[in-house]
C-alpha cells in the first residue's frame, strides 16, 4: 500500500491517503449488505444523514472500522472483498485515530 520511496522515507499524506481510501471501500462493502448497513447504524448511533455528512470524517469512518473489527467474520469479509488484509483494517483504524 505505500509508495515506494527509495530514499525509505515514509510518505504520511499517502498514507493518509490510502487508509482513507481503504476505509470508504470498507464502508462501501458495509452497506452493499441491506442487513449489515442496518446493523451499522443500530450498533454505531449514526444515522443515513449522520453517515452522509460524515463521509470524510475520520471519526465516521473509525466507526465503521470499530463495527467491522467488533465481528471477526465480517472484518474478513470485508478484507478479502477489498483485496487487503484485517490487520491492514485494524492499523487503519488506530491511524484515523491519531
């Protein structure tokens, strides 16, 4: 996921970047359940327009990463649907974070 950088310098606004990427493409696969949406939003207290207004906000997005890490099954799911790893996820999580 990181750019190759030759001097081994880490490229934080593309990590950034990526991590928000790879967190709107777990949201994307979060909803594209009817099922799973409605259980993100009963579980999380967000609603559609919450989620809407929130789409970059790295609080929304950590919430949808603390939905999928609280169910191992869907974590994985998640993971292999967005060709990454669930550890990738939960890192991602931790750097929204921050």
């Amino acid at each position: 996921m990181r750019p190759h950088d030759p001097e081994g310098k880490k490229d934080s606004q593309g990590d950034a970047q990526a991590a928000g990427t790879l967190a709107l493409m777990a949201l994307a696969w979060t909803l594209s359940d009817e099922r799973r949406a409605e259980r993100l939003l009963a579980l999380t207290g967000l609603d559609a327009d919450a989620l809407r207004r929130g789409i970059d906000s790295p609080a929304v997005l950590g919430a949808v990463l603390d939905f999928l890490a609280d169910h191992e099954p869907d974590l994985i799911a998640c993971a292999e649907a967005i060709e990454t790893t669930p550890a990738t996820l939960i890192g991602i999580r931790t750097q929204l974070r921050q």
